[in-house]
C-alpha cells in the first residue's frame, strides 16, 4: 500500500519576496487648514485690497468707506477662487469659498453686534454707573436734573410684569395648540395651522391697534400693564406654537408606540412621555417667544400708557416699561434723558440675558435625570434602609 506524504504537498515554496498587495490607500484628509491655502488667502487678501485702492483712488470716480469694503470684499472672494482654482480641483475650491462666506458672514454679524453692544455701553455707561439708576424713579426728576436723580427703577418693574403676564398666558396656549397640531390634528389642524402663521407676519402695531380696540375701547377697561401684556401674548403666542411645533415632532414615534403599548392613553403619553422628552427644545420656544415680547413698543405704546412713578399694579393705572421708557427718552434734546435712555436698553440686554440663562438652567437636564435635591433624597432613602 502506498503512502502519500501529505506535508510535502500541502507546504507552499518558501520564497523570499514579500507577499504581493494592492496600491497602498493614501488616507485623505477632510477638514482643517493648510499652510497653502493660508498663504493664498493671504495673497488673495493683499492683492484685493491693491487693486480696489487703484480703482478707487485712480481709474474709477469712487468714494466712500462702504463702497470700498464692499468691492475690497468681492475682489477678494474673486481672487481667492481664481488663485484656488490654479491650484486644487475645482470641487474643493467651491467648497472653500463657501466656507469664506460663511465664516465672514457670521464675523460680520458678531462684529455688528459687538458694535452695537459697545455703542449702547458706551452711551449708557453715565447712567448706570450710579445706584440711583437701578433704586429710584422719574417722578421727581426734570430734563434738566443732574444724572445722580432718577431712574428705571418703575420701567425694570412694569417689564418684568408684563413680560411675566404674557409669559403665563401664551406658553400654555402656544404650547396646547403645538400638540394639537402635531398628535392630534384632523381636519380643524389645517384652519389653525394658517391662522398661527399669519399671526406670526402681524405687525406689532396691529397687536396693540387690537387690544386698544378690543379691550379698551370695547370693553371699557383703562390703559394698564395687563392690557399691555395681552397685546405681548397675541406676539408671543405664535411663536411660541411654531417652535413648539417644530420640536414635538422631533420626538421619535417609538416613544409613542412604547406608551402606547404599556396602556397609556394618547393624554398620558404627552404628559408623560412626548412633553419631557422635548422640554429643552420647548424652552427654547419660550425663550424665543419672550426675546420677541420683551423689546415690542408699539403695543405697549398703545396699550399700556406712561407713568414717571412707580405702578406695581399692572391691573390699574398707566405703566411704563422698559422699551417705553428708552422711547420717551430717547428722543428728548437734553443729552442726560439720553444717557437714561441708553442706560434702560443696557439693562433690557442685561435682562433678557438672565432670562436666556435661567431658561438654560431650567430646562437644561435631558429627559429622566434627576436634579440634585432628586438625588439627595434617593441617597437619604437609600442610607436609611
């Protein structure tokens, strides 16, 4: 019988060459800046700023600081895309040059409102400086009363009051159309989904006309800060309900179905299960509907009336606000009424600064975590048993 040596045929030949692979992958880099394209941003930036200096100051009949940045800001973008495009493929360079944009684009803006920050500071500084401002009021201050009398003491109070008014009635009004529309909707969604865009485009003056007309005229009730504050809930209530919209639908529909088959009813599981969920994104909505509440003026101009004292009742009596207040003033030809003025708008930013930071921190925790008094006290519960 004959044997058949198995490792003789199975062991491939040994060699010394390594083992044949394909081309080696070069990896590519996505992102980021290189040392040629900031050089060419360089050389594109210089050789703009020549060429529009030529043309304004020797070919061309220009003039003017705007003009000559604006077409300083165009040659640049031209050179830019024409020294790219000797350079790398044409795709890339497309994408670059909508990266400028964008990136001076939004450096613009943050210029502009830096800017406007540094102007209003600038102009209120005078004001605010003093204690006076924030403690006191205009009842016994004239135009011609030295900075250290009055204040914005009645304006900062009747802003927060009916800000706060107008916060109560039109979150619980935005927020319960936004879940109509998106979890229950039927044929009434459409009607109400066009109504709530178009108060989203109503003038300001129309709010104020309204509720001047409605409320006022109509129903006999004086000029107040709750007249005020219902002409900043007919601002605020669509944009409350849009945004709201918007964030509702953002929740997954598993969450729904998961409710839905523990036995919950289509209540429970928004309460419990839609609302939560999207709390974060619903703060936002508030934050946006009280950014846009808290500067109107003309509703409150119409609706609200001018007082120079303190009115902590918003049901009774004129009451000023802060826009009010920076419009009175402002507009007055004694430079110490402007420097109040622009000391209230400091403070108005300062406000809806703190609003924009207390809405973080309240709605700031994701879904399901617990707060640090939840915590302590399943700690407390834990450690006793």
């Amino acid at each position: 019988m004959t044997t058949v040596d198995l490792t003789a045929t199975s062991a491939p030949p040994a060699t010394d060459q390594p083992p044949a692979h394909g081309p080696e992958e070069r990896k590519r880099r996505l992102g980021g800046v290189t040392w040629a394209e900031v050089v060419s941003l360089l050389g594109a930036l210089v050789g703009s700023f020549g060429l529009d200096w030529l043309l304004y100051e020797r070919v061309l009949p220009f003039s003017g600081a705007q003009g000559f940045l604006l077409c300083w800001y165009l040659l640049f973008l031209a050179f830019s895309y024409t020294i790219g495009v000797t350079q790398w493929p044409a795709l890339h360079v497309r994408e670059r040059l909508v990266t400028l944009v964008a990136w001076s684009s939004g450096l613009l803006l943050l210029g502009l409102i830096i800017g406007q920050l540094v102007f209003i500071a600038n102009r209120g500084s005078e004001a605010i400086q003093h204690s006076n401002f924030f403690t006191q009021t205009m009842s016994a201050t004239s135009a011609v009363s030295p900075i250290t009398s009055g204040g914005a003491l009645h304006a900062i109070i009747g802003s927060l009051e009916q800000i706060g008014l107008a916060t109560l009635f039109a979150v619980p009004l935005g927020i319960g159309a936004a879940v109509f529309l998106s979890e229950i909707g039927g044929r009434t969604a459409r009607p109400v989904r066009t109504l709530v865009e178009a108060m989203t485009a109503l003038p300001s003056i129309v709010a104020g006309l309204f509720i001047f007309g409605v409320v006022i005229l109509g129903l006999g009730l004086d000029a107040c800060g709750f007249a005020a504050s219902l002409a900043l809930t007919v601002m605020m209530m669509p944009i409350v309900t849009r945004a709201a919209e918007v964030v509702i639908r953002l929740v997954p529909g598993t969450l729904r179905e998961a409710s839905y088959a523990l036995g919950g009813s289509q209540w429970r599981t928004v309460w419990s299960v839609v609302l939560p969920t999207a709390r974060r994104g619903l703060s936002t909505a508030v934050i946006l509907g009280m950014a846009r509440g808290i500067g109107e003026t003309s509703p409150v101009l119409l609706t609200a009336g001018f007082t120079a004292g303190m009115n902590a009742n918003p049901f009774s009596g004129h009451q000023v606000s802060l826009p009010l207040y920076i419009w009175n003033y402002v507009r007055q030809p004694y430079g110490l009424m402007n420097a109040r003025a622009f000391g209230a708008a400091l403070t108005l930013m300062a406000l809806v600064l703190i609003l924009f930071i207390s809405a973080r921190l309240i709605g700031g925790r994701k879904p399901g975590e617990l707060s640090r008094r939840q915590r302590r006290r399943l700690a407390q519960q834990a450690a006793a048993r």
